[in-house]
C-alpha cells in the first residue's frame, strides 16, 4: 500500500536562537518560581513526539509533530556563557523545516501508533510563556498558544523517554528578529539554580546520550 507521504507544498523554514538544559532531577528553582507565578503542570496537556534515531548527529533532530514532519539543524554554538553565576551553558543557532503530512498518511500511522521503524517517542509535558512586545515597544507576556511574529519563548518541560523522567529548562528566540528585554526576570526564574554547561544541549544531542 503506497503512502502519500509530504505535501511539498505546505511547509514553513523558521530561525532561532536557543539555550536548554536537561536534568534527571527538579529543576526545584525554576519550577518553583512557574508554581508561584500559574503555570502548573497538571494544567497542561501532555503530547508525545516521535524522533527519528540519528546516531552521531548531535546537529540534526528530526521528528513528528502532531502528524508535521520537523527537520532541525543546528547552524552554529556559542561559547560558555554564565547566566548567573551558577548557571552556564551554550547558546545554539537553528534553522528548522515544517512541512504538513498529507491527511491520512499510512507512514505517519505507522510510526505513531503502530511503533515501526524504531522512531523514539518522547512525551512532553511544557509549561511556559512567551515574551514579545507590544505596539508601544512594552514587553509583554503571552501563552504558549499565542504565536507573535517574534519573541523569546520561556520553557519548563518534563521529558519522559525510554521510560526515565527528565527536565529541561529553555530560552528560544524566535522570529524575524532578536527580541531584547531585560534579563532580570531569566534570573528570578533561575534563582540558586545550579545548571552545568555540559548539560545544555539540544533535543538531538540529548537523545544522542540516552
């Protein structure tokens, strides 16, 4: 039976500019600060990703995504930078691909609910926000489900795989570009958080260690 596979035409390239980390521990700081502030775990709803296994390519992700085929490449990573003085990582430059799957793809069923081919499912339960500015210049903040034409998106995940529990803190740019704001709150977030630069990576690295 012939898949249809992609539409060609219904894909978007986007850029960005991130910095996350990954731990099998609470983030206890950072979830901390999201409990205080509404943004709650049993509030969200969980979705599972499916990743196509790439062995020795920690510079290329490429998953599905709510019947979307995403392909992410990391262009360039920035040295050590502190965040805090106990908070070190690397900053990552991405240009990512999204392209639709046609309605009723026989492929896409069969790596999502059929587990064939050896796609790794990853579930993912995020909460977060995103900041962006208003039309005065005001920085604002939006939900996850607001999409601006660009903006820092602020996240708090918890990553089950190959039945282990991590978490995963990140800073995403977005957009046409770079939004500037004051960093002051990254830190409130961050508080005594004490995150290594060997555990900030990417999604494709990450899963390349597991």
């Amino acid at each position: 039976m012939q898949s249809k596979h992609w539409i060609p035409n219904t894909h978007n390239m986007f850029r960005s500019k991130e910095i996350r980390w990954f731990s099998h521990n609470e983030m206890k700081f950072v979830e901390a600060w999201f409990e205080k502030n509404g943004y709650l775990f049993e509030n969200t709803e969980a979705r599972t990703d499916y990743y196509l296994p790439l062995r020795e390519k920690e510079d290329l992700g490429i998953k599905l995504r709510e019947n979307n085929i995403e392909i992410k490449h990391r262009k360039s990573r920035s040295e050590v930078v502190d965040l805090t003085s106990t908070v070190q990582g690397y900053y990552e430059n991405y240009v990512k691909w999204s392209f639709s799957s046609a309605e009723g793809d026989i492929l896409v069923h069969e790596i999502t609910t059929e587990d064939k081919y050896d796609w790794l499912a990853v579930r993912k339960e995020r909460i977060g926000f995103k900041l962006t500015d208003d039309e005065d210049g005001k920085i604002i903040r939006v939900s996850l489900d607001n999409f601006p034409d660009y903006g820092c998106q602020i996240e708090y995940t918890r990553v089950l795989v190959k039945d282990e529990l991590w978490y995963t803190f990140a800073l995403e740019w977005f957009g046409a570009r770079e939004l500037k704001f004051d960093t002051t709150i990254i830190k409130r977030i961050l508080g005594e958080e004490q995150l290594m630069s060997e555990d900030s990576k990417g999604y494709a690295e990450f899963l390349n260690t597991i």
